[in-house]
C-alpha cells in the first residue's frame, strides 16, 4: 500500500538539484491560467457590441442556463453589473476605465468575477513563489505539468460553476449590501455573505500556507538545524499545518464561485485527501529521515492538519 501512496507524490523529496525544464513549464502554465480564467469570465454588457464569455458559451453549448443568458426572480440584475459601471459616474465603464490602461479589460467583470480572477491570479502568484524561493526539492517538468493542470481544471470549474444559473454563488443567501460610487447605477450593490467569507477563507488560508512555508524554509537555511524537524512558529500548530492553509484558501475560492454548500465541500474534500493521500507519503517520509526526531515531533504536536481538531 505504502509503494502505491509513494506513486502520487510528485516531488522527489530529499532530491536536491535545480530542475530548470520544470520550473520553466511551472511557470508557464500557471500563468496561463491566468487569462484563461478572464477568457472565462469576461463578458461583454453593450448593448451595441455584446459578447459573451468563453465560459458562457461552453455552457451554452453543453445546454446549461447560465447567469448571463437566463433570468431568475432570485437572481437581481444589479448582482450582474460590471465593476465599470459601479465605479463609472456616467452611464458607460470606458471612461473611468480608459485612463487605467492594461486594467481596462477589467471592466466588464461583475464584482464576483473580478474576485475569481484576482484568487486565480493569487494562486497562481502564491505557487511560483514557493517554487522558485521556498522549495529546494527537484520538481520535474511532468510533475509541473500535473500540478498545473490540476490547479487549471479546479479554478476553471470554480468559474463555470459560478457562470452556470443553477450552481452559482450570486444565487446565495444572504446578501450583504456595499456602497457604489457610480451615477448610472443604485447607491449600492450587493454580494452574497458567502461571497465575503469565501474570500475571508481565501485570504487567511494564503497566509497560512505562505507564512508556514516560509518559516520552515528559514529554519532549515540554517546550518544548525540540518537534520532536525521544524517545530517554529505555526508549525506547532499541526504538523501538516501549510495543508489546512491550503484546504481553506481552496474551499474559500470554490464558496465564491458556488457558494456555501460548494465551499464547504470543496474544503472538506480537500482535507480528506490531504489527510490520506499527502499525509501518508509525508509521514513516510519524514520517519525515514528523521526517525526518533518525528516520533517526538506526533507525540508533541498531534494535530495533523486542522489545530486542536484533527
């Protein structure tokens, strides 16, 4: 069973040499996700020159009412206004948004999509960056293909979700109301409270991850803690504790696509997968290498993922 468990672990743990094919094709496709994500969302509100989005018309295609092309009584148009024209004093986005330049393109996103976006591009952003200055592990180019694709397929799914009439987020209740700055639009416009704490989720758990991360990645730059087991800072929490940072910012970002019951799925799953998938080829790991050191280390801090929990 172990030599199964061993199979999904991507990264050659212990392997310590540069992986310059890997890192390039990391970094790649991560970033593509990026205006993939936006292609997805991005529609076009004009009345003269409407477009709609490359993740309106997949569902279109598929048969499936989407938020765009199909009215609900529960779905308020004003949940459907782009950021331009709740930002814009006049009555058309482009000329608040002109002066921003590369922002521009930004302006036909709803509050919602504009969220999505910016969490694909947080992930994105947060995943680079433990590569390339946290991680000293070899990282081949097929891992950094299976990693990327799995991080594109969640996000995009997230955004169809939310662009599908039947599982969107805008659909959850209850609402919170926020003041709006435009003319052409009412005083305020509204989101969904799972939208606020999904992107509470989202927030908190980066930090989780990145700072933990982080602070392992600094105990073990130093000289005097080779061979030994990080117990610093948030790692005293549980011994798996970057996970639960990451099963929050994951499930944080699904409620805002699809709103609480999705959310809590998405973490719960991915705490379950975490726990008895990565956990296991971890824990494996980490005996082997650190022997009487990680048996100390369970015994002190039994949590594995979720502090004082589990």
């Amino acid at each position: 069973m172990s030599d199964r468990k061993k199979n999904f672990d991507l990264i050659r743990r212990g392997e310590k040499k540069p992986t310059l094919s890997g890192t390039l094709t990391f970094i790649g496709l991560r970033m593509a996700d990026i205006p993939l994500q936006h292609a997805l969302l991005s529609h076009s509100h004009s009345s003269t020159a409407p477009a709609s989005s490359l993740g309106v018309r997949i569902l279109s295609s598929l048969g499936l009412r989407t938020i765009f092309t199909h009215t609900s009584i529960s779905l308020p148009s004003s949940l459907l206004l782009p950021i331009g024209t709740l930002t814009s004093p006049s009555a058309s986005p482009t000329p608040a948004w002109i002066s921003l330049g590369w922002m521009t393109p930004l302006a036909n996103l709803t509050p919602t999509s504009l969220l999505l976006l910016l969490m694909s591009a947080g992930s994105a952003a947060k995943q680079i960056y433990w590569h390339l200055a946290l991680s000293q592990d070899s990282f081949p180019a097929s891992a950094a293909v299976a990693v990327s694709i799995y991080n594109t397929l969640v996000n995009s799914t997230n955004t169809l979700l939310f662009l599908a009439l039947g599982t969107t987020s805008l659909l959850s209740r209850p609402l919170i109301s926020f003041p709006s700055s435009s003319s052409s639009s009412p005083s305020c416009f509204s989101l969904p409270l799972s939208t606020v704490v999904g992107t509470l989720l989202y927030v908190v758990g980066m930090g989780i991850e990145t700072v933990s991360e982080r602070q392992r990645a600094q105990f073990k730059s130093r000289s005097e803690n080779k061979g030994k087991v990080c117990k610093e800072g948030l790692w005293n929490w549980a011994r798996h504790i970057n996970y639960f940072g990451y099963a929050l910012w994951r499930g944080g970002y699904c409620m805002v696509g699809c709103g609480w019951v999705g959310g809590i799925l998405m973490g719960l799953w991915q705490s379950w997968d975490l726990s008895h998938r990565a956990v296991a080829v971890q824990d494996e790991y980490c005996s082997a290498r650190y022997g009487e050191q990680w048996v100390r280390f369970k015994q002190e801090v039994p949590c594995r993922i979720i502090p004082g929990i589990y």
